[in-house]
C-alpha cells in the first residue's frame, strides 16, 4: 500500500511540477502580449489622432511614441474673425437701423470684413474654419442684398 502512496505522491510531484511550468509559462506570455497590444493600441490612437490633425514627428521628438502628436496650430486667428464676422453679418442683416432706414449697413460692414478675412485665411490654410467663415461671410451679405433689393 504504501508503494502505490509513493508512486502516487511522486507523480503528483511531477504534475505539480508541470503545472507550474505550464503556468509560468502562460503567466509570462500573457504579460508579453498584454504589453504588445499596449503598445499596439497606443500606436494605433496615437496615428488616428495624427490623422485628425495632420502633423507627424520626427523620432527624435516622439521619445518612443508612435511618431505623431496633435497640432492645434493649423488654424489661424483670421479664420476664427471670419467665421465670427459671418455669423454676425447673418445676424445683422436683419436689423435695420433707424437712421438708414431699410439698409442693413452692420450686416454689410460684417460681412465685408469676414469676406476678407475668410479668403485671407484660407489662401494661408485649407482650414474648415476658414471655409465656414467664407460660406457664413457671404450669407450675410447675400441676405444683406436681398434685404436691399426687395
């Protein structure tokens, strides 16, 4: 009986034995891939943020991220002025003063102002804020017209 206790506590050593290598081994590998797609993912999100903003970095500037950072940069403080000169020549275009009668003539001014300042910002850069300020500019005035001619 107590061959069979020995046999058995001995192969039950070698099981345990096997087992902890095994695990051991899965634990290690697991931590290795946990690790690669880490850093996979980081790569991945760091070149779709890359993508949104357009700008990639040298490696000596990434300092080991996946070579792109955000770049607020590409839009200019004249886009921002047509964009806001637009919205409020759309505003203005429908107030008439009472000195001038029918004649929009801050809608106009507006207008004008983002006009220029729209195409200025977009001959600098192919922004969408320079776009929507141009687009916004000249709905304002049109409207202006309008309000002008009828």
């Amino acid at each position: 009986m107590t061959d069979y206790k020995d046999e058995i506590k001995e192969r039950a050593g070698e099981i345990a034995g096997e087992v902890k290598g095994a695990v051991s081994d899965i634990t290690g590998d697991t931590k290795g891939t946990f690790q690669s797609v880490k850093e996979e993912t980081q790569e991945v999100f760091q070149e779709a943020k890359a993508a949104v903003t357009g700008t990639k970095l040298d490696s000596a500037e990434t300092e080991g991220a996946a070579g792109y950072r955000a770049d607020n940069s590409t839009s200019s403080g004249s886009a921002t002025a047509a964009l806001v000169l637009g919205i409020l020549a759309i505003i203005f275009s429908f107030i008439k003063l009472p000195l001038i009668g029918r004649i929009p003539l801050i809608g106009l001014i507006l207008g004008v102002l983002g006009l220029v300042l729209g195409a200025k910002a977009r001959k600098q850069s192919q922004t969408n804020l320079a776009t929507a300020g141009l687009i916004c500019s000249i709905v304002g005035l049109v409207i202006c017209i309008l309000r002008i001619i009828f």
